[in-house]
C-alpha cells in the first residue's frame, strides 16, 4: 500500500481504541483500491464504511480534502456520528451535511478535513455556488466566462460570500453502483422561483369542475398508469359546466388537461402513500424506497393541485435555473473512488461512462447464507397469505424476519394481511413497518429488526447501507430470513436485499417469491422452471434499457456542453 507502516499501525491502535474494531486485511485491500482510484467490490457485512474510512483517513492525513458520498442523508448523518471520535483521534475534523441544515452550517462543514454527504445533497449545493456565481470549480474559461457574464448581468462582486462548497479534491463514494448507476438516469435541476400568474385560480377552478363530475359515467381512473380519462358524457359535460367561464376555459384541450390532472389529484394521489403533509408542507414519498424525496415535486401543475387539496400552501413556481448529470459532476474531482456489493457485473458500463476501474475484493471468511428455492404464486393476495403464514412460522421459532415489498403500497397491504391473520386468531408476533412514514424512527426500527420474532416489513429503506445486528438468541434459531416480494429492475438490487442477513459471519437465509407471470414475461413462464429463467431474461432486458438511457444521457450532456462552449460570451 502506498503508505507506511507507521501509519497502517497506528490506524489500527485508533480503531481499537475508539471504535473496538481491528481492520481486516480484506478492508485494507479494498482502502487501497479506493486511495488508487478505482472501484472496489466487497460484499455486504464485510464492513465497507470501516474501509471507505481508513481511505478516508488516509487521504486526510496527506492533506486531501475528502467528500464521502452517500446514498442518503440516514447514512451520512449515522456514519459521521459513529466514526466521529476515531477521526477526532487521527487529528482530523469530520463533518455530515443534510437536508435540514442552513446555508451557514453547510459552509462550516464543507471546510471539515472528511465530510459526509449524500451525493444528491452535495451536487445542488454546488449548483446553488454556480448560479451565484461563487463556484470553487470551473471546467474550462467557458465556464470561467459564464460565471464573469453571470456576475456582471446580477451585478454581483467579485469578492462575494465564499463557496459554499470549498474544494473539489477527493470523492469516495459509498453505494456505488446506487449513485454512478440507478441515480444517473435522472437529470439534476435547481430550480428558482417564476411568475405566479394566474396559475392557482385556475388550478382552483380545475379541482372545483372535478368534483362536480361522476366516476364511471363522467370519467374512467387507470390507477396503473396514474391517469384518468374523460368519457364521452363526461367531455359533453364538461363543456357545460364551463359556460359563463373565462374564454381560457372554451379551448377543449386545455380545459381537459387540467381537469385530468385534477382527476388524477383527488382520486388517485392518496396521503400516507403517495406524500405525507408535514409541518403544512407537502412530502412526497419514493414509490422505490419509501423514503421522503426531499426537494422532489410533481410537474405541470400537479403538485400545486394536492396542495390545494389539503389546504397546504401551494410553493411558488419555478422554473430552471441550472442542470448537472452525476456523470459531469464527479469530473470535477481529482480523484474518485467507491465501493459496493454490486459492482462486477456493471464494471464495462462503469468504465465506460466514468473511467473507473472494478478490484473484487474477497470476503474474509466464507459466507454462511442459505438461499431456498424460488416459489411462484398467481396472484398478490395468494403471496400475501403465503407470506404471512412462512413469517409466522419462522418468528415463533425465534428468528427475526425481514420482507421486502416493492413500495409504500405494497408495504400498507402486506400488514394489513398481518392484522387480518391476527384478527382470525393467529397468535401475534411483533410487526413493524420500515416506509417513509417512520423516518424519523428509522434508526430505531432497524436497530430492532434483528430481534428475536421481529417481523420487519420494509420498502428499499431496508435495502442498501442497513446493518441489521442479531440478537444473541435469534443468531441461535437461525439467524434473520429475508423474503424478497419484490420485482427489481437489476439483479443487483436483489443482491442488496439478500446482504441484510449472514453479515459478518452470522447465519441466515434467503427466499424470493414472485407473482405469476406478468404480461411482458414470455409466454414460456408458464413451463415450471423455465419461470425463473423468463424471469432474469425480463431482468436483463430492463438492465439494457437503463443502460441505454444512462448512456444517451450521458452524451445528450456532453452535447449540451460542446453547445454552450460554442456559445458563451468573449473574455
């Protein structure tokens, strides 16, 4: 390893000291790899934050400044406060940044020696420094030149505030194939206010008009698609009920527009699944994770729609004000590097659109996980009663149980399954539900799931980054069973679930149930066996389809930017 061993030695003395754990040869593999710049695979349990730590530390120690990207605000907050004291006695100061701190507490922190931060966080601070023309880092004199002409059209100073994001030197990436992956898909706007206009009273209008018409004879919900569709009658009804209104309200399409939106706003958006209303604001809720997607809105009226609705003031317009892909952003680094359990099947898309490079680490000891056969059920009612009965089964012989759903919805009907089995007479077991709605108890829920006969029903929350620790008891009776309910677009994600039990030398086990045969799975699903493997076929495909558009992404940015070196104002 590029160090010494006076340094290796002595980071092993503060580890024992502060944190109780001596690092494995495997996590110093896997911190050299990432002190080198590549990526490092090492499989759930076998401690990657230890690892992405020493890294850390050890770049730290050479004066790098360190961001430790993380794929939310629970494991920037968690791993900063954990690992607090063992940075303090390196020396080094270590900061985390979240949603719910200021501007003026964000800028202290990004001066810290190692700073965690979720990726999402750390990208539109950055973009909030650009559009204020305080960036710490610009590509190219393009960018140089954007930020003067920015300056000079707000009349900005030259020696305004300092960036709030300080430096751009080393990036560690924990979750990995989380952010350079499954997040690249999506581009990253900020926004800022716009006109209101007449907006609200017309949104106001749409909703009143809504009320007014019948389902089934005016209109027709597709809950799948999260659409509603006029009738006949109720187009013809519709149009009555807008005479004597403004002349806006006579154009056919638009009127039917935003009475959709409307439609789809009152019966198909439901609170406690689809957002929560805190604090009089509105939240809304990952249907993939379950988690609060802080700062995420729903587009062309629709959010100001449920906010009316709930007699929440609607925010004020916006419109954008600058974009960045993951894939542009992490350019700006000197250095990158990053870990995960699920990385070596994604290591040519992984070159390709980052130039990093995959090590595969080994475990330290071999893996005591028992996978059982895959089971197929015709429908979700008929999995549901399964389920219930297999988790049973399993908590009153002591095991903690951990099922993963699809979403908030799938969550919500799962325990209502639980609650209707313990009206019937079943005997109750301790149930708990890991979605949005219990954010705040995250930590808690988690640190109780591995409880003897805890059954844990969880979205994604309980995917990447959980350590779920067993009881001394429950590690006896087997260990904790994961029930995968889910249908993921990657086998990676299912991998990512499985990792929540046998994790660092414990027992446990894994089952994958599924529901029939979808529509786009081949018709050969229907032959026994060959299910499973129609199934990882309509996987594989869904990973192509991802694959493609992160790389159309990528080049649709790269085109954008070649457009605006072409365009930016003269020196």
């Amino acid at each position: 390893m590029d160090t010494n061993a006076a340094l290796k030695t002595r980071l092993d003395a503060t580890c024992r000291e502060a944190l109780g754990l001596v690092p494995r040869p495997n996590q110093w593999l896997a911190a050299q790899a990432l002190v080198e710049g590549r990526l490092a695979e090492l499989a759930t349990g076998e401690g990657k934050t230890l690892a992405l730590a020493l890294a850390a530390a050890l770049l730290a120690l050479r004066g790098r400044s360190v961001h430790l990207l993380t794929a939310n605000d629970y494991l920037a907050t968690r791993d900063a406060r954990q690992l607090h004291g063992w940075y303090a006695r390196l020396g080094l100061r270590v900061a985390a940044v979240s949603a719910e701190h200021t501007a003026a507490e964000r800028a202290a922190a990004y001066r810290a020696d190692v700073v965690y931060v979720s990726a999402r966080e750390l990208v539109f601070d950055s973009l909030r420094d650009q559009v204020a023309g305080r960036s710490a880092w610009s590509a190219s004199a393009r960018d140089a030149r954007l930020s003067a002409h920015a300056r000079a059209l707000t009349q900005t100073p030259d020696d305004d505030a300092a960036a709030t994001v300080s430096a751009f030197d080393a990036a560690l990436i924990d979750e990995a194939d989380s952010i350079l992956l499954d997040e690249a898909v999506m581009p990253l706007v900020l926004a800022r206010h716009g006109e209101a206009g007449e907006r609200l009273s017309q949104l106001g209008t749409a909703l009143d008009l809504a009320a007014r018409l019948q389902p089934g004879r005016d209109f027709e919900l597709q809950p799948v698609a999260r659409d509603a569709a006029l009738t006949p009658a109720g187009a013809q009804r519709l149009d009555t009920l807008c005479t004597g209104l403004a002349r806006l309200w006579r154009h056919r399409l638009h009127r039917e527009e935003l009475v959709r939106l409307a439609l789809v706003a009152t019966h198909l958006l439901q609170p406690q699944r689809d957002y929560l209303v805190r604090h009089g604001q509105l939240r809304l809720i990952d249907p993939v994770t379950g988690r609060i997607a802080t700062g995420r809105m729903w587009s062309n009226g629709l959010h100001e729609l449920v906010c009316l609705k709930e007699g929440c003031p609607p925010p004020p317009p916006t419109e954008s004000a600058a974009r960045t892909t993951y894939s542009h952003f992490l350019r700006r680094y000197r250095l990158i590097g990053g870990t995960s359990a699920t990385l070596h099947d994604q290591r040519h898309e992984l070159h390709r659109l980052y130039g990093l490079r995959v090590t595969r680490i080994p475990p330290h000891a071999p893996p005591r996980r028992e996978r059982g056969p895959n089971r197929w059920f015709a429908d979700e009612a008929a999995r549901d009663r399964a389920v219930v009965e297999r988790a049973l089964a399993l908590a009153r012989l002591g095991r903690p149980v951990l099922i993963g759903t699809d979403g908030v919805p799938q969550s919500l009907q799962l325990v209502a399954a639980f609650e209707a089995a313990f009206a019937a007479g079943a005997a109750p077991m301790p149930l708990q539900c890991l979605d949005a709605r219990q954010d705040a108890l995250e930590a808690t829920l988690i640190s109780e799931a591995g409880q003897p006969g805890r059954i844990t029903v969880a979205t994604r929350m309980a995917g990447r980054g959980v350590d779920i620790r067993l009881h001394p008891r429950a590690a006896q009776a087997g260990g904790l069973h994961v029930l995968n309910c889910q249908d993921n677009p990657a086998r990676r994600l299912d991998e990512q679930l499985f990792g929540r039990c046998a994790r660092q030398g414990d027992p446990g086990s894994v089952e994958h149930w599924r529901v029939g045969a979808p529509r786009s799975l081949y018709t050969v699903s229907a032959l026994g066996a060959w299910r499973d493997v129609a199934w990882r076929l309509r996987q594989r495909a869904r990973e192509a389809r991802a694959a493609d558009e992160r790389r159309r992404l990528r080049l649709g940015d790269d085109l954008v930017r070649q457009r605006l070196d072409r365009l930016a104002p003269g020196d």
